[in-house]
C-alpha cells in the first residue's frame, strides 16, 4: 500500500502542458521544499539532489503516450544527515554526540533509583 497517491487527469492544450512541465522543472531545479500548483490542486514536495529517471514512450491503438518519471526515496538518505551533523557542528561549533546508554539526552538527571520509587508509589 502507498502511503500517499495524487493523481490528477486532464485535457489540456499545447501551452497548459507545456506550463505545467516548466513548474515541475523549476521546482526541480529549485530542490528542497517545492510547491507545485497543478490546475485546482498545489502539490508539496520535498526534492532531494539527486533523483531517478524514467522515460517511456508507447504507441499503439492510435495514440502516443509519453510518460516522465522522478523517483526519490522520502527518507533522507545518509549524506544528507552526514552533511545535516556537519552544518549543525559548523554552526554551534560543537559536535552532536549521542547520549550514553542508559542516560537521558535531555540533560534531565533522573536516575534508576527515581524510577524505582515512582513505581512503587504508583
């Protein structure tokens, strides 16, 4: 099952086309967070730097489909979290460093043995 699925069919001229292609492009180009508006419906998306292509064309039954398709993966793949760690290191100029097992990373000092006493009197 997809966890989300737009599908949007139309008849449009030469131009609208043409419109709606020059917005997938610019958003494209642009990357990051793109909003697309697509006749009636705006469309959010978030467009890594690298995607894969898919051209199809097919003719057949007196009509000529062309398909276009970008694929990405929706979560963020490692070197964007390696360069996310770098940005962060570089703007607060101290390295993130994950919380030792057992300890709490929200600097909250709240031990074992309060954890027992909060379940007893619970």
């Amino acid at each position: 099952m997809k966890d989300l699925k737009f599908e949007q069919k139309s008849s449009l001229s030469r131009m609208e086309a043409a419109d709606q292609l020059s917005a997938i492009a610019a958003a494209l180009r642009e990357g990051g967070d793109a909003e697309l508006e697509l006749g009636p419906a705006t469309l959010s998306l978030r467009i890594p730097d690298d995607v894969r292509s898919e051209v199809e064309v097919e003719v057949g039954n007196g009509e000529m489909e062309l398909e276009i398709e970008f694929k990405w993966p929706t979560a963020p793949t490692r070197r964007a979290s390696s360069q996310s760690a770098a940005d962060t290191e570089t703007a607060t100029g101290r390295k993130d460093v994950p919380a030792r097992p057992g300890r709490s990373g929200t600097g909250t000092s709240r031990g074992k043995s309060a954890k027992r006493s909060a379940t007893r009197t619970a």
